[in-house]
C-alpha cells in the first residue's frame, strides 16, 4: 500500500513525532474519584515548579464555548473543557499544566491539588441521585416502530426472553489521542483524527473563530475505531492554551488516560423478547435497551443504531424497540467499531439461538425460514435493506463451517455457533454526502477528499479508483485528504463510509473533469463537445489530440449524496471447552460478508480480519472493569485490559464474500470496516453454548468476556 | 551521558529517570520507535539492546549506556524485513510496525528458524500488541523473511 515504504522504515510522521520550534508539553489534571464537589484546585506549589509555563484551570476558559456532543440530546447539559464546580467521572480534566518538558508537565501536575467533596457514583444504567441539578438522569428516551401487540405475545407458540450484557469496551487505538496546535492565523491544529473538518467546526464555535481560521491536518495516525471523531474537551483547553501563551504546544495522552477519561464503546444492558409459531417463524421482537452513556453526552443518542437495526436479517411482521440511555459516572460512551450494531446483533442472534434450543431446530434452518428475502425491505424500526441474498451468504458460511464435521464423540466439549448480520454503513442523515475533487496539474493529477484515514488506505484505493475513472496510469495520481487547508469540506471517516461516499465523490468528480476537459477542448476546436472524446488523459476529435495537461489548471468538484447502504454477513464458529479450566480455544472461524462491489480485496480482507480480532477481543478477552461507582479498576493497564495477541487469533480462518452490488451507489459499494465485530461476538458465544449445554450447563450465564472462570460457571450442572 | 545508536555515538546529557525511548525520540529526533502504551505491555517501543529485542518505556537511557542500541532506523537498507511487511499487507496504521519489525530481527538473527514453527512464531508474536491488522499479515510476513537469505 502507497507509504508502506515509509511507515516500515521508522519514516512515519505521527503526530507526536512533530517538530515544532519551542513546542511546549501538556499534561492535565484529572479527577481521581467518579463524582465529587469540586470546591477547589490549589496550583501555588505546582506553579512555582521548573519548567512550567502555565496552568489554567476553569476559570481561565470562560471564554471558551462549551464541549460540542457528536450524537447528544436536544437538551444536552453543558460540558465545559475543564471542570468547574463538580466532577462527574474518573478523569474528567479539572486543569491543564504546560511546560518545557512532558516529564516537568507531569510533575507539576502531580502538585497541583484538588479540594474534592465526595458524592456517590453510579456505574450501572438506571435513576441515581441526579448527576445534573437540571437534567433527569435519564438522557433520552426513544421508541422505535409500534409496541407488539399483546395478542401475539400471549398466542405465540414460544417466547424467548433473555437479558444481556454489553460490557464497556476501551477502543484502544495503538496510538492514544494526540494533539499539536500552532497559534497565528490559521490556527494550526495537528490532530490524529477521523474527522478533520468537524474538528475545525467544534474549535473555531469553542473560540469564536471563523472556520477559516482554523485549519485542521491530520499526519499519519495510529488507528482511531471509531474513537477519535469528537472535539474532547483536551483539545479545547490545549487550543486554548496555546492561543493564550502564543507557543505551540502538544498533548499525548498516555495508555492510563486512554482507559480512564477518554470515551468508550458499548455499555448497554439489553432485554430482548423474540416470539415464534411452532414452525420457527418469528412473529415478533421487542428489545429493550438501557444504555450507561457515561458522565457526559458525547454518544447519548448512539443506541438508536441498536434499536433500528433490531430486525438483523429477518421479515418479522412486528418488530419494536426501546432506547434508555443513563448518566453513568464514567467517562463518555461513544462510538467504537460497529456503534450500535454489534449490539444488535449480538442480542438478536443470541436469542435467536435460544429459540432455535428452545424449538429443537436447527439453528441455521431456523434463520433460514425467517430470513429477508424480498428487497428493498422496510423494517418496522424504520430501515430500509437495499438488497441482498441473505441465505446464499448463510449457505456459504456453512459450507466453509462444515458443521456436521464436528459433531459425534470428541474429546473435549465442541460446540459450533452461527449468527447472522445486516449493518447500515455510509451514515445517517447529515453525513450521508461527501465531496470529492480532482484538479489537473502540469505534472498529474490531484483527487481531494472529505474522508480521514486513520490507519485505512485510502491513498493507494482512491488514487486507482481516480487512475481508473481516467484511465491512466495510478501513478500519476496524487490523493490528498485529512487538511481542511487542502480540502474544502467533508465529513471523515467512520460508519464504514469512505469507500462508499468519498470513493463515489471522488468517481463523480473524475466523471465531471472529464466532460470539463471535452468542453473545454471542444471550445478551442469549435466542435461540440459531443465530437469531443476523453482517451486516458488525452483528447480526441479526428485527427486533433490535446493531452489534458494543456488545460491544466482545471478542476472538478463533486457532492455524493445517496441512502445508506446495508452489507451483510454469516458468521461461524467451532470452538473447544476445556473442561476443567474453561478456557475456550477456536477451532475455525467462518466469516462470510457482503460488502458489494470490492474495489480493493486486499484492503476488505484487512478490514476484515482487524476487525475480527476486535470482535474476538470483545468475546474473550476485553472489558472495561469499573466498581460500583463508576472507578476503573485496571491498576496494571494493558495489563489487565487485554487486547487479542496473536496466540489467540485461530489459525483456521475462512475468510469469504458475496458481491450483492449496492443499488443506490454507483460503484455499487458498500461500507466494510465494521463486518467483524458485529459477526464475530454471538457466533462464538452461541458455539460455547452449543458446547456446554449438553453437559447441562446453563448458556444464560454466559456473558462477555467469555473468561475461563464466566464459562467454567457456566457449564457448572 | 554516551550512547551508542545505530551505530553512531550521541553525546547526551539526561535526567536518570529519562526512558530510552524519550531520549531516541525527543533528544535524538528517531521517531520510528513509538510509544503505545508506556508501561512494557504493547510492544511499539522495541528496540535491540545488543541485539536483544527490549521494551524501550521500561529501560532508562542511562541503562543503554556502554550497550549498543539499533532502532528501525537503523536496520540495513538490505534488511528483508521492511520490504516483506509491505508485501504481506502485515500494517495498516503502522503504528505497532516498528515494535514487530525490532522484535522479528531480534529474534531471527538469534534464530532463523524460530518462525518456520506456528506455535514458536505465535509465541513471539504475542509479545507485541497490533490493533488493526487481525496479524495474519504479520505472521506471513515473519515466515516469509525467516525463508529469504538475510
Ligand atoms: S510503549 Fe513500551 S511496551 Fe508499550
Ligand atoms: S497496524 Fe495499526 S496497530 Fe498494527
């Protein structure tokens, strides 16, 4: 992939590996309890420390504007860059040291002391003590399609009604946050980030800046999932700082900051009821979800990805949801890979499973019988499926798995787990649009983009996509995106939507230099520009020809706008139990999806594949540990948060795909990132299922991570 | 202070509690070395100390003193390792790649064959931490340079 050279030679410039002349360091101070009074900072000995060069607390930021909230409420409470008279979870910054050096930083902030008057947390979604005097507990409350009558609860054959957990997950970007902001005019901000131009609109409304002012570039980036798209209140107070001492000045947020303050993904308690004939038909799903959105509302609003997706892949005639989300006191749940749909999967495709036990089915042939078949589909929680043929994918998937091959006398416990899946990608209303350009030059030609890669390769997949849309060669093509300087608007880079809405922006944009340059030529030639063709960069009509370089400078813009798209996929597992410890090992992994049309197979088969060590992580190994008020305890860090290594990835791995092309995209794309982490967690936890409930083991007890000691519980007669 | 990095000798003065991987990147200017977690569990920061693979958060800069330290900048222009990364798609951020790249010639020069066994080269493998990649890449990458003539 384009600057892999670069990246495997120690050339990589991230945004801690910024030179800037006379950059200072910050370092915060953060709350160490969950939920205090704050009735003072005391920064005299910190200040009088070598090295510092300031330290601002609240009271110097009351001319900065308030935190904006990405998926907030309507009636948000306001979030100030630094606390001001209460801390509402571990970490939350109450003050900003800068100084000559990071390790004097840290000092200096290790001085400064807080006045902090304890008041209960709460960790667990529900009503607590108020965390705002003005705002209900309860941040938002909404409904999706019409309640399930009583009648089919009462006439159905069978109900399925199970709880699940959705532990908090850190999202854990190898590199933290990180920030470097250059005062003058623009104001600099070098940020690892997945969403530039947000960021430039949430620091010039903070600051009372014109957006022109500021200008946003991301350097290479050390992955994001999700996680970095907001404007955290870090980076307001460094702006902040920054603009006050008129030196630039950094922050690298370190791994202890990156478990503690920064947002997380996940948190939700479900309940889910599914209702079904004799034959497996399902006739209804209700779920209910109570989500622990954290101490601000950065992502209040992200469940309702759950409850629209609470169909998954089936025509169930009455489908109906609930979103609950709670002010939890600890840090902001937010978006993390899949936001809101490995949380719809998961409970759906559990219970599903339970119902298929429960009926004596096989659980394949029961998906199979509910399945969507006809498209486009209106869900009753208000989705509309494009397209797709959902059981070729799931019969693929069982091809690969093999399912009977593991059933019969086996040594230890072997149970074999499917689920299925349908995610949104390319966005919600409001960034379902993307621009693209592409500008001749004497020596080439420029695409511009509105998306961000955070790790992504966007640069060798468009510049071909461009190259193609041409025809010339790849090589001649520059792409440039992640600068607000560089590039005029876009919306970054998550939903899966890059490929989907910036390749398609980028498409049109190559499309309208083309017929730019026909008329253009035409002109010169007095022809019309129908006599006009395009012929790999150059321009035809009979015997005239004119490379396009002869009409650079020229440029053409492009606004994609279009519905999302809904991939889709099968996923199986075999796994083994050991009997006495626990302890699950994979014995193969199915993942079979349908991104549409593939561009590049190379970087879908790297989506894929992260994005099922991720999945693998939230089944086995990953989980935010809080107490009952809302304290981490993870005293050992990386240590105790445990991210899949490579003993833990199976090596029977059968990666596939289906090609549905998306009607409503021109390249016929769909969004690919998230695949994984939606498909892998219920598949792995139905095949410990499946293996424990001969030895009369109880599934309900399951729950993520699946450690040894929660599955040795549970396959306890 | 002396230090001896990629074979050239640096003449720093540092604080004793200052990490080797700060003063490679901040005092030095060798940014290829990262931090990913700062407390030796993620592996980003692994550099050769006398050609053993070495966690550089953990090591003070006054430790590397009288040893000889390579970082991924100092691996020879004909080191297979950069190129096979590449090749087998073993990054995507890149961010981990320098940690893998310092812990794999660590290891083969110890041992060549140390990753021509799936169990041995998991092993390794497990001693760093990549988020993006799934290590499929990663692991054909490692046999792949195991395989070529150094
Ligand atoms: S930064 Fe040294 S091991 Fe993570
Ligand atoms: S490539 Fe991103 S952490 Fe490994």
């Amino acid at each position: 992939m384009r600057g892999d050279d670069r990246l495997t030679r120690g050339r990589g410039r991230y945004t801690a590996d910024l030179r800037v002349d006379g950059c200072l360091e910050a370092a915060f101070v953060r709350s160490p309890v969950p939920h205090a009074d704050l009735l003072g900072v005391d920064t005299t000995t910190a200040r009088t420390l070598p090295g510092v060069a300031a330290i601002l607390t609240a009271d110097d930021l009351t001319d900065v504007g308030d935190v904006p909230t990405m998926f907030g409420t309507d009636d948000s409470p306001p979030w100030r860059p630094l606390a001001t008279d209460r801390v509402r979870h571990e970490g939350e910054a109450v003050a900003v040291v800068i100084a000559d050096d990071r390790y004097r930083a840290e000092d200096a902030a290790a001085a400064v002391r807080l006045d902090l008057h304890r008041r209960p947390g709460h960790a667990a979604p529900g009503r607590a003590d108020r965390l705002y005097p003005d705002h209900d507990d309860l941040a938002l409350e909404k409904e999706f399609g019409p309640p399930v009558a009583d009648t089919t609860w009462q006439e159905a054959h069978v109900v399925i009604d199970s709880r699940y957990r959705q532990q908090l997950l850190a999202p854990t970007s190898l590199e933290a946050r990180a920030i470097l902001v250059e005062p003058g005019s623009p104001l600099t901000v070098h940020c690892s980030h997945q969403f530039p131009h947000g960021l430039r609109t949430g620091i010039a409304g903070a600051l009372g800046l014109a957006e022109d002012d500021v200008r946003v570039i991301v350097p290479d980036a050390g992955g994001a999932f999700g996680s970095k798209s907001p404007t955290y209140p870090e980076y307001l107070a460094v702006v902040a700082a920054a603009r006050d001492l008129g030196r630039p000045v950094r922050w690298v947020e370190d791994r202890t900051e990156a478990l503690t303050a920064s947002s997380r993904g996940r948190g939700q308690d479900q309940h889910v009821r599914i209702a079904a004939d004799v034959d497996g038909r399902i006739l209804a799903i209700d779920l209910q979800v109570d989500a622990d959105i954290g101490a601000h509302p950065l992502g209040a609003a992200l469940p309702g990805q759950t409850a629209l997706a609470a169909s998954e892949a089936y025509a169930v005639p009455e489908v109906h949801a609930t979103v609950r989300s709670w002010f939890t006191t600890t840090a902001p749940t937010y978006a993390y890979r899949g936001a809101g749909r490995p949380e719809a999967a998961y409970a759906v495709e559990r219970a599903v499973d339970e119902l298929a036990a429960e009926l004596g089915l096989d659980p394949a042939e029961l998906r199979r019988r509910n399945l969507v078949r006809d498209f486009p589909y209106d869900t009753p929680t208000g989705r509309r499926y494009d397209s797709g043929d959902y059981a070729a994918c799931l019969d693929r998937c069982l091809e690969l798995l093999e399912p009977d091959r593991w059933r019969g006398e086996r040594e230890r416990p072997t149970g074999v787990g499917i689920a299925c899946y349908v995610e949104r990608s390319g966005g919600e209303p409001g960034i379902l649009e993307e621009y693209g350009s592409v500008t001749v030059e004497p020596a080439g030609f420029t695409g511009r983009v509105g998306t961000s890669s955070t790790g992504q390769p966007h640069r060798t997949v468009f510049a071909q996509l461009v190259a193609d849309r041409l025809g010339v060669p790849a090589d001649v093509v520059d792409l440039v995106e992640g600068d607000t300087g560089e590039v005029p608007e876009g919306h970054g880079t998550f939903a899966s939507r890059s490929t989907q809405m910036g390749g398609a922006a980028l498409a049109g944009a190559a499309d309208a230099l083309i017929d730019e340059a026909r008329l253009q030529a035409a002109a010169r030639w007095g022809l019309s520009s129908g006599d006009v063709a395009w012929d790999k960069g150059v321009l035809r009509a009979g015997t005239r020809e004119l490379p396009v370089a002869e009409l650079a400078p020229l440029h053409a813009e492009h606004r994609f706008t279009s519905p999302p798209a809904f991939p889709y996929g099968s996923y199986g597992v075999v796994v083994e139990v050991d009997p006495d410890l626990g302890a699950v090992t994979l014995l193969r992994l199915v993942a079979v999806d349908d991104y549409g049309t593939v561009l590049d197979h190379t970087a879908t088969h790297g989506q894929t594949l992260g994005s099922i060590a991720q999945g693998l992580g939230q089944v086995l190994t990953e989980g935010v540990v809080l107490d009952d008020e809302g304290a981490t305890v993870m005293p050992d860090g990386l240590l105790d948060y445990l991210l899949p290594t490579a003993a833990e990835m199976p090596r029977d791995l059968r990666v596939d795909e289906t090609a549905v092309p998306a009607p409503d995209n021109p390249l016929g794309v769909k969004g690919a990132g998230e695949a994984g982490c939606i498909g892998v967690p219920p598949a792995v936890v139905n095949a410990v299922a499946d293996a424990i409930r001969p030895l009369g083991g109880d599934p309900s007890r399951l729950r993520m991570p699946l450690t040894p000691s929660v599955v040795w519980e549970a396959m306890q007669p | 202070m002396e230090l001896d990095v990629n074979g050239t000798r640096h003449e720093v003065t540092v604080e004793p509690r200052r990490a080797l991987a700060d003063v490679l990147r901040e005092d030095l200017g060798l940014t290829g070395t990262h931090l990913g977690c700062e407390h030796g569990v993620c592996g980003t920061c692994t550099v050769l100390l006398d050609g053993e693979p070495v966690r550089s958060c953990l090591v003070l800069a006054v430790q590397a003193t009288g040893h000889e330290v390579r970082t991924v900048e100092g691996l020879a222009d004909d080191d297979p390792l950069p190129g096979v990364f590449a090749e087998h798609h073993a990054l995507q951020c890149g961010f981990c790649t320098p940690g893998f790249l310092m812990l794999l010639r660590g290891a083969l020069d110890e041992d060549p064959t140390v990753v021509d066994d799936d169990d041995r080269l998991d092993a390794l493998l497990a001693s760093n931490l990549c988020r993006c990649t799934g290590y499929e890449g990663i692991r054909n990458a490692a046999r792949a340079a195991g395989t070529r003539p150094d």
